[in-house]
C-alpha cells in the first residue's frame, strides 16, 4: 500500500501533465450556461456547453472563469463591437487556456472572446427563423393587413413601468392636433428570460373570450392554419402596439423567437413595433406590418397617420363644400334664367296654342256647316222618297187600296167566302162581301 497517491498528488500529476501536454491557448466554440455576472470589478463564473446536433442534450460542458482585470476588459468591448452581454444562451468563441487545479479541478480560464463569431450566430438565427417563416408562408401576412383610416384604439404591449410607454401615452395626449386616442394596456415581460411568452400572453390576451384562439405553428411546420376571430377584438382595436423603452441592446435578441414571430405574422390586427434603437433590428419588425424605432416613434406614426387623414377629410370637406356651392351658383342662374324665359315661353305657347283652336275652330264651323247641307240634302230626297210613297197620291191616281179585317189584301187566296172587303177611293170607302172565291 506504500505505492498509493494521495488524491492530491494524483491532481498534482494530472496538472503537470496537462501542463507539459497542451498549448497555451485554444479557440473554442460553446453555448454559455449557468452564468454568474459579477459586480464591477468581480470575476465572471460560468459553463460553456455543446449539445447535440438537434440542440436537445448536453454533449459537453466545462466550468469557465474569467479574472476580473481581464473580464471588465473583455466585457466592454464585447458589448461595443456585438451589442451584446455574456448571457446565458449566448454562442461564443473564447480563447482560453486549460487549467487544472488539485483542489478546484478542471477549468477554462476566458483570456479573449471573438465578437464577429458571436455576431454571425445571432445573425444566422435570425436569418434561419426568417427562412423559415417565409417558408411556410406567413412572413408577410401581417403587413398584407388594410392599416384603418382611423387609429383611435389602441392596444399597447409594454412594461407598465417602462418609461416608453410613459412617453408613449404621454407624447399621444400632447399632440398638436387635439385628437383623442383610446389606450389599452396588456402588460409584458420586454426583457430577460420569458420575453416571447409574456408577449404571445398579451396578445392573446387583447382576443376577447369569443374569439378563435391563435393556432402557433411549430418550426418546421409548412401547413399552417392561419387564425381569424369569430368574434370582435377588444373594444374593436385599431391597432397593436409593441413598445420597449430603454434597455440594453443586447436584450433584443430575446425579441428573436419564430413562435412570437409567427404569432405576430398571423395576427388579424396590425401590428406596430417600436423596441429598438437607431441599428438594431429584430425578427419582429421583420414580421409586424409596421416598425418604427422607438415608443415616441410610434406614438409620431400614429398621430402622423390620424393628421394625414384628417387632412383628407379637410380636403374632401373643402371641395364637397366648394362643388355644393359651385351647384348651388349654377342651379340659382339657371333658375333665373328661366324665370325670365317661362313667360315669354308661356305666352308664345299660349299664341300657339290660341292660333291652333281658332284654326279649329274655323275648321269645325266650316265642316259643321257643309254636314249640315248635306245633311240637309239627305233629308229632301228622303222626304221626296216618302212622298212618293204618300196612298193618296195612289188614290188620286184612280188606284185602290182593299183590306179584310184591317189587313191589306195581297194574295186572293188569303180569302174565304163571307169575307168583308174594305175598298179604299179617292173620294171614300166601298164594303164588299166575298160570295165566291175563284183560284
């Protein structure tokens, strides 16, 4: 047993080894977990890990250290050149240099850290969920959404203790123009772990209980059901805003999440932006239908856009007003223009029409005038005719006229023996009886 190591001395052999073994300096590529950020002036603890192909296990991992005079060095121009801090979550390239200690045991020690490394990552995430939300179509969906003529209602996504949403509402209530908007707050998480939940929260939160929920496709996911309410939204909004008011830089990639993206890309409002700063860009301004800069830039847009269609409406009303006039002008001259017409027109209808019925008149009377001749002349030949058929005239002539029973006699054989006979002369009447009848 003489030959046993104390466990020290086993670290010990195992420090001189790697001592002697490996270079001073390494680049390596890992994921940062569990960090510890100090106070100023403290050292940076934490681990950088590598996990599978599909992101779901832990490969590798390793604690790593960073000594304070070099760590406030390193984290100042991390910041500067990438915009970011050293965060969990974070990809990163260090240089490092293995150490092992008897009594603390294996350890990275942070000398350095490649900035444009970690910029190209954020830059390729940001491009990968781009890639994949225009791949399932819905990139573009919320910017295809009709912006109202009037934005009234307003729903805000914000920190209530946010300062942009003070400046938000305040610079809203301060407009030059004296509109009046309604402002609805549904708070969030904007930044630090939890951002794209606490927002999805909130919008669908501004969906009334009657309304569909959002269906959230899934990365990867090309059949996507697009989301329509059955319902109203809250108070009919006008529109959503997503506001964030000062912060790091560095916090926007949280704001980098396909299932919030998505869920702002499929939204049936339209949907405003305002969580960056002069540079920076985030995927949801890729996806909202509007993205401005700032809460204030925001709050300029909305009242810009209420000032651009009350100028329409100003104009709209001028040349209603202007053309009614214009009508009004025309109808009043043309009213008296026949005002001076209708009686001249009246009397020369009226000479017409005194012309027409003393022509008719004169052609009635002439008409009337030569029927009653003719008229006339019908009557005479007429009355010649009757006369001509006068008995009298018949006895005159030496004719007679013989009746039985006061029926004129035509037909002898209408007789019969007995019969009295009536002859009718000139001068008076003769009776007669039938003795024989002779066929």
């Amino acid at each position: 047993m003489n030959d046993a190591l104390t466990l020290f001395e086993l670290n010990n052999l195992v420090r001189n080894v790697i001592e002697r073994n490996l270079d001073d300096e390494y680049w390596v590529v890992g994921e940062l977990s569990d960090v510890s950020t100090p106070a100023f002036g403290g050292h940076f603890y934490g681990e950088l890990v590598q996990k599978d192909e599909q992101g779901s296990r832990i490969v590798a991992k390793a604690r790593i250290t960073c000594w304070a005079r070099n760590y406030n060095i390193i984290r100042l121009r991390f910041q500067k050149e990438s915009g970011e801090t050293l965060r969990k979550g974070l990809q990163v390239k260090l240089l490092i240099q293995v150490t092992f200690h008897e009594q603390y045991g294996y350890s990275l020690n942070v000398l350095d850290i490649d900035s444009t490394f970690t910029l190209g990552d954020l830059a390729k995430r940001r491009r990968d969920i781009l890639l994949q939300l225009e791949k399932d179509g819905i990139l573009h969906d919320n910017q295809s959404l009709k912006l109202p003529r009037l934005l009234r209602r307003i729903a805000v996504i914000s920190s209530p203790t946010a300062a942009g949403y003070g400046d938000f509402c305040h610079q809203l209530e301060q407009n030059d123009y004296g509109f009046h908007f309604d402002v609805k707050l549904f708070p969030a998480v904007m930044q630090g772990e939890g951002v794209p939940e606490s927002i999805i929260a909130a919008l669908e939160a501004i969906m009334q209980s009657e309304a569909v929920p959002l269906s959230l496709p899934q990365s990867g996911e090309t059949n996507l059901r697009k989301a329509s309410p059955s319902g109203e939204v809250w108070g009919e909004a006008d529109l959503v805003v997503i506001i964030r008011g000062g912060g790091a830089s560095s916090d926007l990639s949280d704001f980098d999440s396909y299932e919030l993206a998505a869920c702002i890309a499929l939204f049936p409002l339209p949907v405003l932006t305002g969580i960056g700063h002069e540079r920076d860009e985030t995927v949801l301004d890729y996806v909202a239908h509007t993205r401005v800069k700032t809460p204030t830039a925001a709050a300029a847009f909305i009242i810009e856009h209420q000032a651009e269609e009350a100028a329409l409406l100003d104009d709209l009303y001028r040349r209603i007003t202007l053309s009614a006039r214009e009508r009004i002008l025309r109808e009043k001259q043309r009213l008296e223009h026949q005002s001076a017409v209708l009686p001249l027109l009246f009397q020369n209808f009226s000479q017409t029409w005194r012309n027409k019925l003393q022509l008719l008149n004169q052609r009635f009377l002439s008409a009337s005038s030569r029927r009653i001749e003719q008229e006339k002349h019908v009557l005479q030949l007429l009355k010649q005719r009757l006369d001509s058929l006068d008995p009298r005239l018949l006895l005159k002539r030496g004719y007679t006229i013989t009746t039985c029973g006061g029926k004129l006699v035509r037909n002898i054989e209408d007789l019969v023996e007995g019969d009295v006979l009536t002859t009718q002369t000139e001068n008076g009447e003769i009776l007669s009886k039938v003795l024989i009848v002779d066929n």
